[in-house]
C-alpha cells in the first residue's frame, strides 16, 4: 500500500497541474486572450487549492472513524458526478459576461467552481488525506509521511514538462478533457482503496497518543512566511527573465520547475538540504540585488550568463526557505493538516502578492526585490541575531544599500564618460560585502532589502543615455515611453512598439516595422493599386499609432487595441493618430471579441499586429480566428499579419493554416537590405481573391506560397482553437 499511496499522489498532483492549463487554455477564445484571462483561472485555482487543504485539515481529524473514510470517498464519487465535462462548458461565456474585466472575472470564476473546480479541489486533498493515512498505520514508512509531499511535487513537476511534449502536441483540448476525466476516476478509485485498505492502528493504540501541544504562533506565522517567499520568488523570477530580459515562449516553465523541484529535493527520504546552500543564503540575496539593479538600468548581461544566475538564485532561496519548512514540519501527524493548510495559505499570499499587488502598486518589476526581502524577514523571524550590534549599524547599511542602488545612475548621469562596467562591477562588489557582512543577520539584511525596494520607482528614470517621458505598469505588462537622440520610443517590456520623430517636420513619418520601404508601410502607402479603390481599414493592436497616418481623406479606420492604457499613451506622448487624414474609432478588448460586433463585409484591409513582447497570442492564428477576419473582409480584402518574432518561426504556421481555411498566402520580409528608419520585419498577406494575389505579387513583391511554398509547412498541423503547439514552431 505504501507504493500505491507514492502512485496515488503522484498522478493526483500530475492531474492537478495539468487541468489549470486545460482550462485557461479553452477559456482564451471565448473570454479573450489576455493576460487577465491567465491571472483570474490561475487565482480561482489557488482559492480551490486553499479550500481542498481546508477539507483535508478538518477530515484528516476525522480518518482514524469509518464514517470519516467513508465521507471523504463520498465527496470524492459525488464531485464525478459532474462528469461528463465538455470542452463548450469552458469556452463559452455564461450570463454573468460583459465587456468590463471585472464581470469577466467573476463569470470565469463561476465557470470554473461549475465545471472542474470540485474535483480540482477534491485532488489537492489527495497528498494530505494519504500522508496522514500513512502515519496512522502500522506500516513501517509511518514515520515518513513528508516523502509523500516530494512525490507530490515530483508528479506536478512530471505534468507540467510532460503537457507542452507530450499532451499539446498529440491530443486535442477536448480529448485532453476527457483524458482528465478519466484519470480523476482512476485517483478516486484509487483513493477509495487506500482509505479501506490503510488502516489506522487500533483504537486503544491511538488512545495513548498524549494531546499535542498548542502551535505557537510565531511558528505558524513562519510557515506561512516561508512558503509566501518561496511563492513570491518564483513568480517574481518569471515575471523578470520573461518580462524584462527574454520573451522566450514557455520560459515560464524553467522558474515553475525549479520552484517544485526544490520541494521534492527538501522533502524526500533522505531529503537534500546542505549546509552550504543554506551558508550561502546571503550571497544569494546579494546576487539577486544586482541582477535586479542592472535589468532595472537596462544594462543587460548576455542573455546565456543573466538566465542562469536568475534560476540558481531562485533555487538557493527556494531550497533554504522550503527547506526550513521542511525542517520544522510537526513531527505529530494529527498537525498534518493545519500545516499544509498554513503552506498553502502562505503560497497563495506570495502569489498575490506577485501576480496581482504588485502590477496595481509599482511601475516597475518591484515583486522581486520584495521577493528577496520577504525571503530575509522568514529566515529572521523567531530567530535571535548571534552578533550584538550598535544602535547605528543597521540605519547605517540600510543607507549604504541605498547608496549603491542610486550611487551608479547618479554618477554616470554627472560623469558620462566613466565606463559602465567598472561602476557596475563596483556595485556588485559592494553589495556582495555587504550581505557577507550580514550572513548572520537575516533580520537586518531584510531592513537593507527594504531600501533597494524603496529606490525601485526612481530607477527607470536614471537610466543613461534616456529621457523618460511616462512609465506605467498594468496586468498587461510594463509600457514606457522614453526619448532617445531624435526620436521618442514605445517599449512594452523588452519589445520595440513604436519610435516617431521629434522634430514636427518629420514627425508623421512611421517608423520602424511600419516605414514605408516595409511590406506594411508600402502596401498601406498605396492601397488603392492593391485592392482597386480605398476601403474602411482596421487595425489590431495600436502601439504608437504609426499605421494610422497612410489612411486615405475620410476613410475609415477602426482600431482595436487590448489595453485600455495605450489609447491614452498613443495619444498623450505620440502624435500619429491627430495627424491622420482618416475618420479614427478606437474599441479596446481582445480583437477577436469586438470584432464579432462590426459588420460584414466591412474592411478592405485587416492589419493584425497584436504581439507582445515578440509573442503573438496563439488564438489570433487559429482556423477559427481566420473565420472571423473573413467575415469582417471584403471578397477582394486582405489580410496582414506581423509575424516577426525572436523565438518563433511563425510563417509555416500561417501559410498551413491560412491554405487549410482557404485563403491565398503570401510572404513579404525586409530582412537583408533594411532603411535606417525601419526595422527588419516579417510580415504575411492572406486574401481569397486570386486577382487581389496577382496584384500584390506583381506591384508589391510579394511571394505566392503556392509557388514557392514554405518548406516547414509540410509538418506544421493547421492551429485551431482546439489545437496548438508553440515548442513546435520554436526556432
């Protein structure tokens, strides 16, 4: 029984992770493909995590009594009994859906308590329920109930890299659904087993046990500390290498590895925890500060040196904070509960603290040093410093700390001349002598952390060699507008959105992917050879406006832009919009939402531009997307669509998926010989009209891929909104 509770677990954990991407991912079309869609399921699933320890806590109290198995075997038939789930039952939004972001919320909410939330909580109760089986029986692993924890995270560490390599690729959302199904069935029955087989040890045994002792409260506090820094840590660490240093698709995935793999290393039998990992704790927060201080004065370390030293300090911290929760788990298995209860508690404040507290409060990426800081003030809690110190040593590092983070901005902004990387160099050094200073001081290393915070909203204004205009921080990410020598940029994240002149004469020229001398800028520059007449245009995805200035006297032009805040910014800091010919409307929501409300027909011209950070959302490309963009298009139309991206050959995708739904394909790419103005760029053009093809291919230069097809094509499965595989357009 003891090998089939470590198989129980494991697949329950498996199942766990892989139903939260399940779920967002049939959710995106139907509610939009933003960021907001991802933040309201994940939230929803750690409120269902937080309930199921919850029952876990109070039943576990309650499994030594038949009634008690038999209750918990109940609930877990009786949550089956929504079965079966279809895949509409996640995609369509019900009656409480409107526009506005918060109803959104609350209707995903409410789809996910009615689908698969039950179950989902009745599987986060499966490792808790079994751990404390396990140390109520007689069996000889009873002493070790916490290696159950390590095959817990084991088996979501297993469903989280096996979902993008072998599920996406190979089953459908709706077979993967299913598929889920299934395998709930299998741990229900599974469990049902364990709680008739794994019996208790007899009564009067049981009856000797003394009461245990009351919980002290600094205790439990430090529980909940240590796993809301863990939590915050490995959010915070996502949010910076993916926001700020490198939009790799499913980069994500190396932070969420790590952070599940330090469970199972700190709780399995013997568990991993070194003295010198926890030694160098310190030098760890050191590096951390520096890393964030540099990323934070856009001074950038090689992509292949700052990834690596951003995942080894997350899994030193990890390992030291989860590795003292660890060490201080009850040995007592009636607290089994309550302490899984408080973990859980405290990872899902670390990941609000991360995910939703910080985009509303900071500007900047300020989750991490409040990571870090967070990290320090769990390891010092309960804890006695063992150096006696004077009153003004800690104002006195805390002020040194402060220095370093200003001191270098401050002197390059008054001596420009100096060379970057001594300043930085010294920086790093005085921070590593500082926390070395404090390896046995957590409590005052957070106090100094406290200040690297406090500077994080002045640093984006210290960055040499800018001007900036306006920085501003939303669930969509960091956009921040800047002048730099005769231009003013749109940066969101790390991707270029936009440049425009400050001199007025030239200041409606678009720029970048946008010039003229680009297949967008040529095209739009004389729609009229393209499509035999000026027709209503639209445009997905604003950025600064550039596209808007080649509209015609009077034409119409509508746009769709997913935030909210880039109308303002567009308006505010760039002047393409007010210097367009044409009659502008401007709807903001997800493109293929607000779409459905224009009429058919409509456009001559459908420009989809709607990446972010060099990630174009995956349900803009699907089969049924291009559904909707030819309801929208004239007979004769075109559709356009920016494909440049770092990480991901997406023209094969385009071209298979575009020839499956009907249309022609066309590729048009200034990559070799690029205009100073413009950026190397990627675009492609689908229309139904074969007269329209000539014409592009004869007057433009665009390439028909009937003739000269792609090549990666071949193997590429058209997207839908079923079925996608990003790793498989990696390049």
């Amino acid at each position: 029984m003891h090998l089939v509770c470590h198989g129980l677990v494991f697949l329950a954990a498996a199942l766990l992770f892989q139903v939260e991407l399940i779920a967002a991912k049939a959710m995106l079309p139907g509610f939009g493909g933003s960021s907001l869609v991802w933040a309201a399921a994940m939230l929803v699933f750690q409120v269902l995590l937080l309930g199921g320890y919850a029952w876990a806590a109070w039943i576990g109290g309650r499994l030594a009594r038949p009634s008690g198995r038999l209750l918990h075997g109940a609930l877990l038939l009786a949550m089956a009994g929504m079965f079966p789930l279809h895949l509409e039952a996640l995609s369509t939004p019900g009656q409480v859906f409107t526009a506005w972001a918060e109803a959104a919320w609350a209707d995903i909410a409410c789809m996910l308590a009615l689908t698969v939330g039950p179950a989902f909580a009745m599987l986060a109760t499966v490792s808790v329920v079994c751990q404390r089986l396990l140390a109520m029986s007689s069996l000889p692993q009873a002493g070790r109930p916490y290696a159950l924890y390590a095959t817990s995270n084991l088996g979501s560490f297993a469903g989280l890299l096996s979902y993008p390599v072998a599920v996406e690729p190979f089953l459908d959302l709706d077979v993967q659904l299913e598929a889920w199904q299934a395998g709930y069935l299998l741990v229900a029955a599974l469990q049902i087993l364990v709680l008739w087989r794994l019996r208790p040890v007899p009564r009067e045994t049981a009856a000797a046990l003394p009461d245990p002792a009351p919980l002290p409260r600094v205790e439990q506090g430090r529980w909940v500390l240590l796993a809301a820094a863990g939590s915050a840590m490995f959010i915070a660490t996502t949010n910076v290498v993916t926001m700020d240093l490198a939009s790799i698709p499913l980069l994500w995935i190396v932070p969420l590895s790590l952070y599940l793999l330090s469970f199972v290393l700190v709780f399995k039998h013997p568990p991993w925890q070194p003295d010198w990992v926890r030694s160098r704790f310190a030098l760890a927060l050191a590096v951390g500060s520096l890393l964030f201080l540099l990323a934070s004065l856009s001074y950038h370390l090689p992509v292949q040196a700052a990834l690596p030293a951003y995942w080894l300090t997350l899994l030193a911290v990890c390992l030291v904070c989860h590795g003292e929760l660890a060490r201080t788990a009850p040995k007592d298995p009636r607290r089994l509960g309550r302490y899984y209860l408080l973990m859980s508690l405290g990872g899902a404040s670390g990941s609000l603290l991360a995910s939703f507290l910080a985009p509303l409060v900071a500007t900047s990426l300020a989750e991490y040093p409040a990571a870090l800081c967070l990290a320090a003030a769990a390891m010092s809690m309960g804890r006695r410093e063992t150096r006696r110190r004077t009153w003004w040593e800690r104002p006195l590092r805390m002020l040194g700390m402060l220095a370093l983070v200003l001191g270098w901005p401050v002197t390059l902004t008054l001596w420009p001349g100096l060379p970057t990387n001594l300043l930085a160099g010294l920086a790093g050094l005085g921070m590593a002598v500082l926390f070395f200073r404090l390896e046995t001081q957590p409590r005052t290393a957070a106090y100094v952390l406290v200040m690297l915070l406090a500077a994080t909203q002045w640093l984006p204004g210290l960055v040499p060699g800018r001007t900036l205009q306006s920085i501003h921080r939303n669930f969509y990410g960091i956009t921040s507008v800047y002048d730099s020598g005769p231009r003013r940029h749109l940066k969101h994240g790390t991707t270029l959105h936009g440049s425009q002149y400050l001199d007025p004469a030239r200041a409606g020229e678009a720029l970048t992917y946008y010039h003229v001398s680009t297949p967008s800028g040529a095209l739009l520059s004389r729609q009229e050879e393209a499509l035999d007449g000026v027709h209503p245009l639209a445009l997905v995805g604003l950025g600064t406006g550039s596209l808007a200035v080649y509209a015609r006297p009077g034409q119409a032009v509508d746009i769709f832009e997913l935030d909210p805040h880039n109308g303002h910014v567009a308006r505010t800091w760039f002047s393409f919009l007010d210097r367009s010919r044409g009659e502008l409307t401007m709807t903001f929501g997800d493109a293929r939402l607000t779409l459905r409300r224009a009429p058919a027909w409509r456009y001559g011209i459908l420009v989809v531009d709607a990446f972010n950070s060099d990630s174009i959302p995956v349900h803009l490309l699907t089969l049924e997307a291009l559904g909707e963009y030819g309801r929208v298009l004239r007979k004769d139309g075109v559709l356009l669509l920016h494909v440049s991206n770092k990480y991901l050959e997406l023209p094969p995708v385009v071209q298979a998926t575009g020839q499956a739904a009907g249309w022609l394909v066309l590729e048009n790419a200034s990559v070799h010989t690029v205009h100073p103005d413009a950026e190397a760029c990627v675009w492609m053009a689908l229309t139904r009209d074969p007269a329209t093809a000539a014409r592009l291919v004869a007057r433009f230069g665009w390439r028909d891929l009937r003739s000269m097809p792609l090549r990666a094509a071949e193997s590429i499965r058209p997207w839908t909104d079923r079925f996608s595989h990003v790793l498989g357009v990696l390049r």
